[in-house]
C-alpha cells in the first residue's frame, strides 16, 4: 500500500496534487475539507456547527476530525491500493492519533510536506475564491488559516521528521514541477 500525508499551507497545492497522485497511483483521495463541506451543505446541526468554525478560519476540534477518520479507515476496500491524506492530520494530536489507526490497521504512511511562498499562497487563494466561492477564501480568513496553519499545523511535519517519515516539496513552481519531485519519491519508495 502507499500512504500518502500531503502537508502543506492552504493555498500550497494539496488539492491539485491529490487529484494528479490519485490518478496516477489509483489511489483513494481524502480531503477533509471536502468532506467537511458537504456535510456544512447537508444542513445538519453538525454541518452548521462546522460551518462556522470553517469560516472564520477555525479548526474543526480534533476528537470529531479523529472520529472522521475512523470512519473512512473502516470503509476502505480490501484491494485498496492506498490512500491519499489531504488536510489530515492538522495538530500534533491528529497525527499521533493516525499513526495509532493506521498501526492497527497494519498500515503505515509518509509525509510529503507542500510548500510554497507566502505571497504566492494569498494570490493563488485569492484567485481560487473568486471561482469557487468558498466563504473562507478571502483575504481576511486566509491570513487567519495561515495564522493557525503556522500555530496548529507545522508541528505536525515536525513530529513526520523525528518519524523518520518526511518529504519536502517545492510547490512555488507550478503543479508538473510538484508532481515531479513525488514521483521521484514515489519510485525511491517501491
Ligand atoms: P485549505 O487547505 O485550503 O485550508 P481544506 O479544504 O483542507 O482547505 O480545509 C478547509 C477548512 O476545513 C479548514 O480551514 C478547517 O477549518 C477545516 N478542516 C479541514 N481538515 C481539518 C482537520 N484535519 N482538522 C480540523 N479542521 C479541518
């Protein structure tokens, strides 16, 4: 199997470069924010609660985040090639918690870390705000999710490094150039 964490800030690509892995791998794709928000368009009481939290730049508390994931480890299919993580795990508290659902599940995975400029993160989610229409793309909110991004999730590549699990990846350039350094990780892996 190959378990892929995609890291990153908002804005470092992790959606492109899931869409592009998951093709090429066959593998299952979990964004969390996806999901998040289709239950936010559900319009359950869940799906309200969470809707606020996610527009003000906020993170979904990390007991619900862990019990999402359970539930979507308990889904995959037996022949499942492998999976690919994006926007999970976003604190230290997530990541500890995978390792220990993914060891039970005989699984493991490694951290691919996105990174690009602060500059070229605010345009490329600025841009993307005005296509998508995603309440938490404005410049307001992105500084507030890079604020968090900073506080709550750079920890977590941290503690991918002292697992002896880290990659980094330059995704300034442009997605061909991002895919490219995977895929050379990918094959170094097999
Ligand atoms: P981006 O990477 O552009 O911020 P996502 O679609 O991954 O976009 O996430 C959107 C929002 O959903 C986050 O700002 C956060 O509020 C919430 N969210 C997604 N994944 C998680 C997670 N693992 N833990 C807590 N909140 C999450």
């Amino acid at each position: 199997m190959l378990n892929i964490i995609l890291g990153g800030a908002p804005g470092s690509g992790k959606g492109t470069i899931s869409e592009l892995i998951s093709k090429e791998y066959g593998l299952e794709h979990l964004s969390t924010g996806d999901v998040l928000r289709a239950e936010i368009k559900s319009g359950s009481a869940l799906g309200q609660e969470i809707g606020d939290l996610i527009s003000k730049g906020n993170l979904v508390p990390d007991a619900k985040m862990i019990d999402l994931l359970e539930h979507f480890l308990d889904g995959l299919a037996p022949d499942c090639k492998g999976v690919i993580f994006d926007g999970f795990p976003r604190t230290l508290q997530q990541a500890k918690a995978l390792t220990e659902m993914l060891a039970r599940r005989n699984m493991d995975a490694v951290m691919m870390d996105l990174f690009a400029e602060e500059q070229v993160i605010i345009d490329r989610l600025i841009n993307r705000g005005k296509k998508s229409g995603r309440a938490d793309d404005n410049l307001e909110t992105i500084k507030k999710r890079l604020s968090v991004y900073h506080a709550e999730t750079q920890p977590v590549s941290a503690y991918y490094v002292g697992e002896h699990k880290y990659f980094y990846i330059n995704s300034n350039i442009n997605p061909d150039y991002t895919f490219a350094q995977i895929q050379t990780i990918v094959k170094l892996l097999n």
